[in-house]
C-alpha cells in the first residue's frame, strides 16, 4: 500500500509542473491578442510581427548557440522553412494584422476554430471522419453563426471583412503548420526550431514590408507599440511557447489542448474590460457553442486516433 501511494504522490509531482505549464498558456495566450491589438494601433502589423518574431529568435537562438546545441542538417531545414512560412509569416502576421481590423476578442475566437481547419483538411486527403467530428463541425459553424449575428452591422464595412479574412486564412495555416510538424518536424529539437523560424519568418517580413514600403522608422515607433512587442516577446514568442511545448510533451492531447477553449475567453473578457471591446449575451453564447464544437471535434480525433493505435 506504501509503495501504491508512493507511485501516486511522484505521478502528482510530475504532472504538477506541465498543468501549471498549461494554466500558463491558458491565460497568457488570450492576453496576447490585446497586446496585439495595442500594438497595431500605434505602428503596421507586420512590422510589429517581423520585430516581434526577431527579437524572439534572437533569445532563442542565442540560448542554443551558447549551449553549442547541433544545426538542423539536410531534408531539416525544408520543413522548418515551409513552418515558418506557415506559423509565423502567414498565422502569425495576418492574425496580427487581423486585429487591427477587428476586436481582440473575435481574433481569439477564429483563432480558437483552428481544430476545424484540421478536420476539413483530413477529410479532403479521404480520412473518414468520426461522428463526433462531423456533430462537432456542424455544432462549432452553428456557434460561429450566432457570434456573427452580434455582428451584423460590421459585417458590411471593407475592414471589417477584412480582418475577418485575414484572420481566418491565419487560422487555416495554424492548422495546416500543425497537421506538417506531426508528420515532418519530430527529429529535431522544437526549441531550436522555433528559433530558426522565427528567424526566417522575421527576415521574411522585413522583407515585405520594406519592398512595399508598409514600414515606419524604428525611431517613430512610440513607446506603446514598444511596450506591447517586448510583452509579446516575452509571453507571447518565449515563455508561453517553452510552456506549450513542455505541456504537450508532459500531459495527454486531449488534457494539453484546452489551452484552445480557455484563451477566446480570456481575450473576450480582458478585450471587454481593457479596450470596452462588446460583450453580449449572443457573444457570449455564441463562443460557448463554438467551444463545445470544437471540444467535439477534438474529442473524435482523439477516439480516431486510439481506434487506429
């Protein structure tokens, strides 16, 4: 009996640090679309994202140079080019540049619909889809239904549409970057790699924005925009990201994925509070429908999964 509550209080101990790995991420990945929507009001998205996503590299890469830590080698350095395409220059550049459009809170909750995105694409490549996922589709489109009705007067204004694009194509590539480090990024370091495409990613977009001339003198930056880039820098690019990964590492799929629920709310709630952003009954039952949509959706991955195992 010793040694059965021994085994247990170590599998406590262990799990203790990834759950508040997950809380971590839980709460600091919804407060990142209102620092995002702060930053864009003060300077171009894309830049901000490009700044965002060099200094980010700059910490990592420099952590790993120190350790001496070995390069990608070959075939390696494909897939983290097309990853950093994927999450950072098109999922990260366009949702942030969707919210200047758009509030915090509806960013969070497009953002949110990403597991949809993975079944769509699951079924196209002739995956069967279980009924879970196919309730948890039509449950989630029903809930995005109800979200857009408190919207309806917006939804005839170019930026508004917009946005919603933006944030939505964002939302696709999220998905897609997902679905190609599952089946092409697993031999190599994820820390390191998030470094290396930050780092293509930000060159990418300084790139962009300096050929198309959407950018603005680092010395007309005002020390708002400052403020929010070091915040998503710091919560955004570093320590929410090591805390992602290290709970995925550590928790079961089903557990370390409701960082996906839990951050529309809090972008929802601190937008409603911060930046007077709305929060209306629709809304808010609207994001309940779309969330126990999606929870669904994930919920027949995770038996499909185990089925085939």
């Amino acid at each position: 009996m010793k040694k059965i509550k021994s085994l247990i209080q170590k599998k406590s101990e262990s799990l203790g640090l990834p759950f508040l790995a997950l809380l971590w991420v839980c709460f600091f990945w919804g407060t990142t679309w209102l620092a995002s929507k702060e930053g864009v009001k003060h300077m171009p998205a894309l830049q901000l994202a490009a700044i965002r996503q060099f200094l980010g590299a700059a910490c990592y890469l420099t952590y790993f140079m120190f350790k001496k830590t070995p390069w990608p080698k070959g075939k390696q350095w494909k897939a983290i080019f097309i990853l950093s395409i994927l999450n950072f220059v098109l999922s990260n550049g366009l949702s942030t540049w969707g919210v200047k459009y758009i509030s915090s809170g509806l960013g969070a909750v497009i953002g949110a619909i990403f597991p949809l995105w993975i079944v769509i694409i699951s079924l196209f490549n002739g995956e069967k889809l279980s009924r879970l996922s196919v309730l948890g589709l039509l449950v989630s489109f029903a809930g995005v239904c109800v979200v857009f009705s408190d919207y309806l007067g917006d939804l005839i204004k170019p930026d508004f549409q917009f946005g919603i694009i933006l944030s939505v194509i964002a939302t696709f590539t999220w998905a897609a970057g997902s679905l190609y480090t599952k089946k092409k990024a697993k031999n190599f370091n994820p820390y390191f790699s998030l470094g290396l495409q930050m780092l293509i990613s930000s060159i990418l977009l300084f790139a962009y924005t300096g050929a198309t001339g959407t950018s603005v003198s680092v010395l007309q930056i005002p020390s708002q925009a400052w403020w929010s880039i070091a915040y998503l820098v710091l919560f955004g690019s570093i320590t929410t990201f090591i805390a992602f990964i290290y709970a995925l590492q550590h928790l079961p799929t089903e557990v370390s994925s409701i960082y996906a629920y839990i951050n529309p709310i809090i972008a929802v709630i601190l937008g409603a509070i911060i930046f007077n952003e709305p929060l209306t009954v629709p809304l808010a039952i609207g994001v309940a429908v779309v969330l126990a949509g999606i929870y669904l959706v994930n919920k027949g991955i995770t038996t499909s999964s185990k089925d085939k195992l």
